[in-house]
C-alpha cells in the first residue's frame, strides 16, 4: 500500500480523499493556490505544498508544480479528484515516468475514454451498443448529408475532442446541415483546439444513466449498478439518484453485463463510469466513457455499501478486488443534490465570504462538503459548496428527507442554489421518477415550477 498521497485537488473531493487514506493509515500531502491557504482541505491534510497563484493554470493545472511538489514530500501516489488533471492522460504519464502511482486508470485508457471518436469505436468493437452514426469523423456537410440521409433525420453533430455539450449541434432537415456542420466545427476548434466532428441518430427526450465500473489491476472487473443523471442544466448536473426509477432489474443486469464485458475486452483498470443515453422505448446507448471518480460517487456507495475513494486507492496498489459480483446488493435509495453558490434563478456564481453556515444531519443524511462559517467561497474556481445526499428504504422516503435536510441548511452571506432543488424535488414528474434530460428546462418554462421556486426563495432564510 501506498506510504503518502498527494491530493492534486481542492474542495470537497480533496476532503474526501484525505478522509479515505486516513482510515487507510496512509499520509497525506494537500496542495493549495495562495488563495486557498485557509481551505479545509489545507488543514485536514498532513502536509500542504504552495503551488501557485489562484488562477488554475498556474496553482491546481501546473504539472510541473505539482510534480516538484510530490518530489520534495516524497510522495509515492497522486490522487487527482475530479476536474482539473483527473482525465489529462499526459499528467497521468507524466507520473509514471516519475515513478509516481497515478490513482486511476493507465494513461493509454484516459486518452483513448477522452477523443469520443475513439472512445466510441473501441466501444462498439466491445460489443456496447450505438446509435445509428458515422464510424470515425464526417469530413465535411456532404459526408455529413450522406450519412444523415442513411440514418434519418434528426441527427447530431459532435466534437471528437468534446463532451460536456460543447461542439453539439441538432440538425432537424438537410437544408440545415451545412450551417450546422460549420458552427460546429468552429466551436470545436475553438473549445478544444480540434475541429473533427462525428454524426449520431439524435435521440430526442432521453435519460442520462451511468453504470459504475470497478477494476483491479488483475482484470477483475464489478459493476455497482446505475445513477440516474438526467436532472441537469445546461450539461451541469444537478441532482443525481440512485437507483433509476427508469430502470428495472433485468435492465439493469443487462447494462451491467454488457459494461463488464467491454471492459474486460478493453483491459480497463480501476474505477470508471460508463454514460448511456438510454430512449423512451428502454433502449440504451454508449455515449462516453469518464475515467475519474465521479462527483456524484456517493449515491453509489450508499445503495451499495462500497467505500468508492477507498476501493479506488487499493486496486491503484495493485491490491486485487475482494469483492465478486454476487456480492453486490443495491438496496434502498440515494439521492444527491449539488448545491452550488449561485442565484437559484439565474443560475449566475455567487463567489462571496459566508457569514453564517450550518449543516443538516440526523438520520440518512451525508454532507460532503468544504465550506464552513466565515469561508470564503472564492471566484477562480467552480460553485459546488457541498453535496447533500440523502439514503433511505425507499424513493419517496428519500425525496421527503432530502426536503427535510434542504430546509435545515443554513447558507448566508451568498446565494445558493438550495430553493431550486426544494422546488425541483416538489416537481411532480420528479416525484413520479418520470423525467429525462429535458426536465430543468420544462420547471423552469412552467407556471407551477417558477412558482414553487419564488417560494422556496422566500422560505429560505
Ligand atoms: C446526445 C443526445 C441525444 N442524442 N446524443 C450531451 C452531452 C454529451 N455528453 C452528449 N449529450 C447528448 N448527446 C444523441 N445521439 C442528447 C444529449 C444531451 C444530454 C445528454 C445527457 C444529459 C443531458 C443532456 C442534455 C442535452 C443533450
């Protein structure tokens, strides 16, 4: 097992990773940008490095830094969260030729998982289902026209370099697809310096469920069953559960199935999560593939039992996975709510010092979280302020204690995003577990949903 970790992250993922190897006995190292000289995650770790200025580039994304960092408090592994170097496959080469464990899966499968044209065709020859699409890129609108008139209108254009929304473009008719193909790859280009799009039967309401993979290094490889993220704005997610009310068991064996044998075709190693889209008729679809510990993990530990960031650091150490398949029972429901620092309206960051601060708790209740009274939340980095997840027997238990737990939370000084989950959870699709992707759009557009929300605004004190 690994002697020290290095924790190349901030907030709340840093916390959590800090946690886990201490219940590990392993010690830890914390970074931290000069703005971030009072952050918990400072203060909880062994040690803390300086690395730089506030801006990411120069503190939390400085490769060099964090190395030298590593070097001079002899650390023998790196964890690097989510976001920042999580999904850099050069950072995770980079550790290895410095002889430094990176916590997560070989570099050659985070490059493959991060252009989505490759992701996609290893996919496909690992037998995941697809939708109906081109095999590599569209060179150009003609490609792209003969390709959508084959697979039938509407389509989608993607950025092979992308994810997270950005580069997308629907196309409804062919007289659309040059102007679309155009904004597309000038996005991409843009976003991600790589203007290579592919084209995909455009499915129109549906879910985002996401198995979650665990692998050893010995080519043991478990699924712990779903999360359902489809409540989410503008590619942010915002509340995640698990499981899916969309799912039912055989379903749920099927994904899994399905998932465990592609990445044992792959060779995948440690944690991972694969995203399908999944249709109005219960089919499902591969989409991409996220080679991190995800934000939204604790849902999955809690139907499960399974300590993610714990099991994660073990099969880094080439510790073989104890758990077989059989022994995993999903049982009774989770639910997590990102509550962000921003106007619940308009979704706009809400940076700014805390002036009171007090948590929920009792029973079911989990807050992962960084912030506390007098914190400062600042403006160089994203507005997660914690995550409130809820366990309980069953769906509707949990909706009612995730209100509960909302209506304890005490933020001042700043906005949050806390009556935007009241008023999402009082949504009745959202209590019927009959929602897709589209469904902040429709609360919003509604009459009842505004409502719900400008009361929630008042109630919150
Ligand atoms: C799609 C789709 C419909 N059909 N692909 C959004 C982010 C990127 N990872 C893929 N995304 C989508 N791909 C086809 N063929 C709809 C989306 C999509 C979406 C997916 C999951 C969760 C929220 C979403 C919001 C808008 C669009």
């Amino acid at each position: 097992m690994f002697k020290k970790v290095l924790i190349a992250n901030r907030g709340e993922i840093a916390l959590r990773v800090i946690r886990a190897c201490r219940e590990l006995g392993i010690a830890t190292v914390a970074v931290h940008s000069t703005a971030d000289a009072n952050a918990l995650h400072v203060r909880f770790a062994d040690e803390s490095v300086c690395i730089g200025p506030p801006p990411s580039k120069e503190s939390y994304l400085n490769i060099p830094q964090l190395l030298s960092a590593a070097e001079i408090t002899r650390a023998d592994a790196i964890h690097p969260g989510y976001g920042f170097l999580s999904e850099n496959s050069e950072f995770a080469k980079v550790c290895r030729d410095c002889k430094i464990h990176f916590i997560g899966p070989r570099p050659e499968m985070i490059s493959l998982m991060g252009n989505k044209v490759r992701a996609r065709n290893a996919a496909r020859e690992a037998g995941l289902p697809l939708l109906p699409g081109s095999i590599g890129t569209v060179k150009d609108p003609k490609e792209a026209e003969a390709f959508a008139r084959e697979i039938g209108f509407p389509v989608i254009l993607k950025a092979a370099a992308g994810g997270g929304g950005k580069g997308m473009k629907i196309v409804r008719e062919p007289n659309a697809l040059a102007q679309a193909f155009s904004t597309a790859a000038a996005e991409a280009v843009a976003s991600f310096g790589n203007g290579d799009l592919y084209i995909e039967r455009y499915v129109e309401k549906p879910r985002h469920i996401e198995i979650q993979i665990v692998a050893d290094e010995h080519g043991h490889i478990i699924h712990l069953g779903e999360r359902e993220c489809s409540v989410q704005r503008r590619h942010q997610k915002l509340i995640e559960e698990s499981p899916s009310a969309a799912l039912t068991p055989e379903l749920r064996q099927q994904m899994g199935e399905v998932s465990i044998r592609a990445m044992e075709k792959l060779g995948y190693n440690n944690v991972g999560t694969i995203e399908y889209l999944l249709d109005e008729n219960g089919r499902f679809y591969f989409m991409e593939m996220n080679t991190r510990i995800q934000v939204e993990h604790p849902v999955t530990e809690l139907v499960t039992g399974v300590d993610l960031v714990r099991e994660q650091i073990k099969l880094s150490s080439g510790e073989p996975l104890k758990r077989k398949q059989e022994d995993i029972q999903m049982r009774g429901h989770a639910i997590e709510c990102r509550v962000n620092a921003e106007d619940p309206v308009t979704f706009a960051p809400w940076p700014g010092k805390i002036t009171a601060y007090s948590a929920p708790g009792g029973y079911g209740v989990r807050v992962d979280s960084s912030a506390y009274e007098n914190y400062t939340v600042l403006p160089y980095y994203d507005s997660l302020l914690a995550k409130l997840i809820v366990y309980a027997e069953d769906r509707p238990t949990a909706i009612r204690r995730m209100q509960r737990a909302l209506g304890e939370y005490v933020v001042q000084g700043i906005r949050t995003n806390i009556p935007f989950h009241r008023a999402a959870l009082a949504e009745e699709s959202f209590v019927e577990g009959n929602y897709d992707t589209r469904f902040v759009e429709r609360l919003l557009a509604s009459e009842t949903g505004t409502h719900r929300l400008r009361k929630a605004i008042e109630e919150t004190p």
